[in-house]
C-alpha cells in the first residue's frame, strides 16, 4: 500500500464524540484497549506498563510507577474492566460517528479532500476494530466506495481501491458485496487504464477477492481478466508488487479447473500441465481432454512434449478408453511440430502408437482412434528429421498399412495415406514402400484415389503420394492411367483449376511429369482429354504474372513443362503425328519453348525446353516444302526458251519455305543464339540438351555447310570446342565430338582447329577411349585436319 498519505489516528474530525483524559495511557498517549490499574491506583495500556517493568528489571531496579517514580512491592495489575467496556463503548459511538460523517462525504459531487477524508476513517475504523466491519456492511458504505471508483480523480480511485482492500481484508461477507454488479469488471478494467499506483491497487485488491474460492471464478469469467494478469505476470514492468500480486492472484485462481483451463487458452499452461502430472484420475482425464482441443504454438508444442509427454504416452498405453482416447488426441495436438515430434519419437512414442494402429484383438482402439494414431503417426513421418523409419517398414507393416487402406473409410485412409507419403520422402523406406505395392498390386486401388471429389484431403494425400512413386514406378502408373480415362481427367482437373497454385497441382503436374515421355497410348489419352491445351494455358498464364502462388510456383512450372514436351515425342508415330504437329502449329509451342530456354536458374525447364526444341528441329526437314511455281507459259517460242523463276526467301539449311509457327524452324525462330549461350551453363543435363539441339541443324539431307555458317555466325563453334576441350561428362564428349565432326568438314574452319592441339588433344582421347560409334567418328574427325591419313582404315564400315 502506499505510505505517502498517512492515516493518523489521533485526528479527529468534527461530529465525534469528546475524548475523555482517563481513555489515554499515560505512557503510549493513546486511547487504551487493555487498561490495567496498579497498585497505587495509576492506570495503564497492559503492553506498555509490562515493557516498562521490563525495562526496571533489566537496569536491576525495583517496580515503580512510572508517573510518581513510587516503588511498588510487586509488577502485579489488576485488569480495569469497568474502564475497559467504557473505552469500548465510546469507541463504539465514535466510530459510528465516524462513519455516518464518511456517509455524507463518499458522494462524488463532494470536494475531493472531504472524499478522501472520508476514505482515510473507513481505513481507520476497519484497522483499528475489525468488528466494526459488520458496522461498515450495514450501513453500505462499502457500496458507497464502490461509487467512488467512477470518480474522476486518479487519487481518489487509487484511496478507494486501497480502502476496499482493507475492509474486504479476511471479511467473506464483505468479499461477496463487493462482487455484485460490474464492480469486479471494473477492477479488471483498472489493470489495464489506471497509472501504476492505481493498477497496483487494482491487483492487489483482486488478490485478495481471490482467496474466496468462490470468487475465483467470478473473476476468471470477467472478459479479459485472465488474460490481463497473465500478461502482467510475464511483463518488464519495474514494479515488482505488481507482478508478484498478479502471479499470487493467478496462483489463488488455480484451485478452479475451470479457470485452470481458461488460463491455458490464454498461454499460462503450467497450471493444466501441473494437474496432468498430479491431480486425480478425474482431474487428469479433463485437462489432458482440454489440452487436446487447444491451440498450441511451436515453442508451446515443445514445451508440453518436454514436460507431460511421457505421462501422456503413459496413458495411451492404459487399459482406460477415454484416457487413451484423450491422450492420443493431445500427443495429435503436440505432434505436428519438428521440434516436439522429436521429443516424442525420444520418448518412445513409436511402439505403442503402431500397436495401437495395426492391433486387433481385446481392448483395440476403434476406428475413430485408430484414425488419430494414423494423424499422429503421419504428423511425425512428415516432419522432416531424418530418424530412423526402418520400424516402419518391417515386419510387413506396409503390407498392413495398404490392407488398412483398402478396409477403411475416407478420413483414415487419407492419414494413412500421408503416413505413406513420409515414408516415401525418405531414401531408405522408399524402396520398401515399393516393394510392397508392386507385390500387391496395390497401384491400382491407390490411383482411385485421385477421383475422389468429396474429401480435398484424401486426393492431395493421394497425389502426393503417386507423385513420389512416380520415379520408382513410371510404367505402372502409365498402365493404370491408361486404363480409366476418368482418373487421368481427373489429375488434368487437379492442374488447370482456377486458383492460386497450389501443393496439389504441383504434385499432380510432378505425377505426370514423370511417365515414360515416350509412351504414346498415354499421349494419345491426354490429347482425348485436352490436357495439352489446359498445359499450356497454365504455362503462359504464369509467364505472363496472371497465374501465381509463389511457394509452389517453381515446381508446378517444371512440371508442366515437362508434360507439354512429351507432344514433341509424338512426332514419330504415324497415327499421331498430325495431331501433335496440328497442335504444335496451333498454339506456336516451337516459340514457347525457346522463350523458356531463356529461364535462368530453372535448369530443370532450359533443359527440357532444349529437348523438345531438339525434337520440333528434327521434324523441320519433313515440313519444310518448296512454294508452289506458277506453270510456265508456252504463249509463244520466246517464252519457252525463257530462264526458270529464281525463288527467293528460302531457309538456308532446309532450302525450303520455313517458319518458326509452322515448320518448328530454329534458324527462323532466332533460337541458335539462344542455345549457343546455354553450352556456358554449369548444369551438365542442360549443356548435353543444348548440343543436341544445335546438333539437329548439322543432320544429314540438311545443307551442313549452311548449318555450320549460322552456327560460327552464332559463336557456337568457339563453345562447341570448349565443351570438348573441358571433358566433362562422357556423354557431352560424345555430344559434342558428334558436332565437331560437322563442323571440320568445312575446310577453311578445319585449318584453323588444326592449330589448336588442344581441339587435337580431347579428339585423340575420344578415339582411344571412346564407346564404338564416338571412336568411329573422332577418326572422321582427325582425319579432317590431318592428324589421321585418309587411306588409314581404322575401323571397319558400319552397316
């Protein structure tokens, strides 16, 4: 409390009763409680006439009086009873008088000197005679303070507060008036908008309400309270009484579960946990039942990993239903996060869990449960840290997971589902996984999956997962996509919805990314189905910034790319061929791809682009056509000695009418420079994919003198040589041995290579160290700048 105002009880005000000389000890000058007379008739407070025969006998001296100095025969005193029960009475009127002075000052139109006076007797009465409270209650003075806390004067609220403290003080009856109507509403409003004196007499009058049990939970049910003192009790605040009157408030409040739980929701979980641990089998059932339900941050998640998780574990493992049941679903609340996960795997979560999930028998866990082991199961294979899964693998428990999934209902099998896709997202229990469904035959029942419209969650878990088998088993899943057009719609559906990108359509354009690319049953299905057109609808809105979702942007992005290059594998098969060139031809895919090589740090769709550009390139020559000539006129015999039309505007190595749109025309299309600039990447695929781009202008029937010319045009020779000379990879060697070989048929260029030994040096390694056909064509190589002779026959003809 504050001591700047004192409360000075020999003040008094008009209106009370005359103070008689004989009511005041001589010694202390105040009016006596326990008057004791001695033996020469003098009288005394008790306490201070036996502190002053304390004193003679420590000093050796006899007894005396201490007004007269007249030695007593002995420090024995007789109680003044009579005295006594005046001073009482008088008391009695003279408090009354005080109070009914206090009752006509405690209005708010007063002058704030005569409230706070008034204030300052009420302290004193209830301080000096706690009987006199009965006195305070019934003439409703108390409500009458209550009033003065709508004053306007912070001092007059802050004296208010500090004298409902004192008169509440130990008072039950007292307590309970002053928590009728908003007034404990009030005080909660104080914490948060009075000064700091003001709040800390706000808090500490709620400390004291809070020692009556059953006002505890009126004050947790005022909007804001809890909250308020939680926040106060994890504040810098410089005024410790504040915090510390505030954390004893909430201490207080814990006897309510109740307000246990509400404190929970509000951050301060020690309490809830602390009755996990030790309350009773009752008491532990509803917390952990509480704990499940609520809203948990990380750093929370971790926290109650540490400190109930094992007792949590504990009754998972009981023979108790609800206690299982509720234990599962607060680990399910705990287990989402990486870093509690962990605790809970240390702890040994694993065993019961899979017990619980795979168990049948006496006492197993019913579906609903089985579903919440699955979730809490999934939560921590998909978390990402890297412990050991070999568990999860053994002793068939895929072959059991993927009965489960057959034999269940929707909500389990998605979990189950997603445990699968952790397993898969590990290197070690992928092949595990793959096993098992290649054994079963389980990839049929697993694509249905993607059909399902009812249950969003099931087709992502399910997506997700064929996307990750997808590497291991591409031709089964072509097969089974072959099989029912509807489950291939459906994953087409999945990539072209109208939203922002999401996780799903990222997995589902990954999924079909990964069939065989030459597998032209599929192709011809995805062209029944549009799914080209939608591809390349989704391609273009991305570049062009009408489609976005940044966190999946990039993988979605590769994904369909990789699907709209398998049209460029069509080409081959004659009963495709003119749909995929129709559509190429529609939709100017050749343009398409060459704005894609141009995506730096997407090495997966330069790379890809540069295939399909390989592709489209290879298929000009059957394009490319010669215009249709006018007949000539035979009119007279001068004009049939005429010369023939010269044609003009013919593609330079096709020697026919040529476009990029229509042809699939690199020359035209301004794609070599382009290429050319991809033979510097770093990503070796990406090089590799380039020179076979650049290498289908250099084919045979075309003009590859021409070709060589816009590919020196270009600088494409100098980094066809460093590519060579670099020796990186046995497959660019081969790659780009092929291309120099073309190029060293042109005379002028071969002279000047001949000079550089080390373009000689990488040509004999590749015709001492080189696969068959690349030794083969390394001596053609060296022969053009005369490092082998002609007539040397090195190699026997190929067929």
């Amino acid at each position: 409390m504050d001591g700047s105002e004192s409360d000075d009880s020999s003040h008094f005000e008009r209106g009370v009763d005359h103070i008689y000389e004989a009511f005041i000890c001589p010694l202390t000058k105040e009016v006596m409680h326990d008057p004791v007379t001695l033996e020469n008739g003098r009288t005394f407070e008790r306490e201070a006439i036996e502190k002053w025969f304390k004193k003679c006998q420590d000093s050796n001296k006899s007894p005396s009086c201490p007004i007269t100095s007249q030695e007593l025969s002995s420090a024995d005193v007789s109680p003044s009873i009579a005295l006594r029960n005046t001073i009482e009475e008088w008391r009695w009127r003279n408090d009354a008088a005080k109070l009914d002075v206090a009752r006509q000052a405690l209005f708010l139109g007063n002058d704030e000197s005569d409230v706070l006076q008034a204030l300052m007797n009420v302290r004193q009465i209830c301080r000096s005679i706690r009987s006199n409270r009965q006195g305070v209650r019934n003439s409703q003075l108390v409500r009458m303070i209550i009033d003065v806390l709508k004053s306007n004067s912070h001092k007059v609220r802050y004296k208010a507060l500090q004298t409902l403290q004192v008169v509440v003080e130990g008072d039950e009856e007292s307590k309970a008036i002053l928590a009728e109507g908003d007034t404990v509403r009030t005080l909660v409003k104080f914490l948060s908008h009075e000064p700091s004196k003001g709040k800390e007499a706000a808090v500490s009058l709620l400390f004291e309400l809070s020692k009556s049990e059953a006002l505890c939970e009126k004050i947790g049910s005022v909007n804001g309270a809890l909250i308020l003192l939680v926040g106060l009790t994890s504040s810098n605040s410089v005024n410790v009484s504040i915090v510390d009157k505030a954390e004893r408030t909430l201490e207080n409040m814990e006897r309510s579960e109740e307000v246990v739980r509400q404190m929970a929701s509000y951050g301060r979980l020690q309490p809830l946990l602390g009755k996990i641990l030790q309350g009773s089998p009752e008491t532990k059932l509803s917390m952990t039942t509480f704990l499940g339900e609520l809203s948990l941050n990380n750093d929370t998640k971790v926290y109650v990993a540490q400190t109930v998780g094992s007792s949590l574990i504990d009754l998972m493992r009981s023979g108790d239903m609800p206690q299982r049941e509720a234990a599962l679903r607060a680990l399910n609340n705990i287990s989402s996060y990486e870093g509690s996960a962990k605790l809970l795997i240390g702890i040994g979560i694993l065993p019961p869990l899979i017990k619980d999930l795979f168990y049948v028998g006496p006492n197993n866990l019913p579906i609903r449960l089985k579903e919440v082991s699955a979730t809490i199961l999934a939560n921590i294979v998909n978390i990402g840290y890297d412990f050991d899964k070999a568990t999860l693998v053994s002793d068939n428990r895929v072959e059991n997971l993927l009965y489960l999934i057959s034999n269940t209902g929707p909500s389990i099998q998605c979990k189950l589902l997603e445990v699968l896709v952790g397993l898969t997202t590990c290197q070690k229990t992928v092949v595990h996984v793959v096993s098992a469904i290649k054994t079963s035959g389980a990839i049929i029942s697993l694509v249905q999956f993607v059909e399902v419209k009812e249950n969003e969650d099931l087709r992502l878990a399910s997506v997700k997962l064929l996307h990750n088998l997808s590497p291991f088993m591409s031709e089964e899943l072509a097969d089974a996509l072959r099989g029912t057009a509807g489950q291939l719609d459906s994953l087409v559906a999945i990539i072209s919805e109208k939203i922002p990108i999401s996780e799903e359509q990222a997995a589902a354009a990954g999924l079909l990314a990964e069939l065989p690319e030459r597998d032209l049953a599929l192709t011809r299905e995805m062209l029944s189905v549009g799914a080209f057109e939608k591809i390349i609808s989704k391609v273009v809105g991305i570049r062009q910034g009408e489609i976005k979702g940044m966190r999946f942007e990039r993988n979605f992005l590769e994904g369909l790319v990789r699907i709209l290059s398998r049209i460029t594998f069509a080409f081959s098969n004659e009963t495709l061929q003119t749909r995929a060139i129709t559509f190429c031809r529609e939709y100017n895919v050749a343009s398409l791809f060459i704005h894609l090589i141009q995506s730096n740090g997407q090495d997966t769709i330069q790379m890809v682009s540069a295939m399909a550009l390989e592709n489209l390139s290879l298929e000009s020559i059957n394009l490319s056509h010669m215009p249709d000539l006018p007949p000539p006129s035979c009119g007279s015999i001068f004009s049939c000695m005429s010369k023939p039309p010269v044609i003009t505007g013919l593609c330079k190595i096709h020697h026919g009418v040529c476009s990029l749109r229509e042809t699939f025309c690199l020359v035209e299309g301004g794609a070599v420079e382009k290429l050319v600039a991809l033979l510097d990447h770093e990503n070796d695929k990406v090089v590799e994919a380039s020179l076979a781009a650049l290498s289908s202008l250099l084919e045979d029937g075309l003009d590859v003198e021409k070709g060589v010319k816009i590919l020196d045009e270009a600088d494409g020779i100098r980094h066809v040589l460093n590519v060579l000379t670099e020796n990186r990879t046995e497959k660019l060697t081969r790659r780009a041995v092929w291309l120099v070989e073309r190029i060293l048929r042109i005379e002028d260029i071969a002279r000047e290579v001949a000079e550089q030994p080390n373009v000689s040096a990488s040509l004999v390694d590749a015709f001492r160290n080189g696969d068959f056909r690349t030794r083969q064509i390394a001596e053609n190589a060296l022969k053009h700048i005369d490092k082998i002779p002609n007539f040397s026959g090195i190699f026997p003809s190929m067929a």
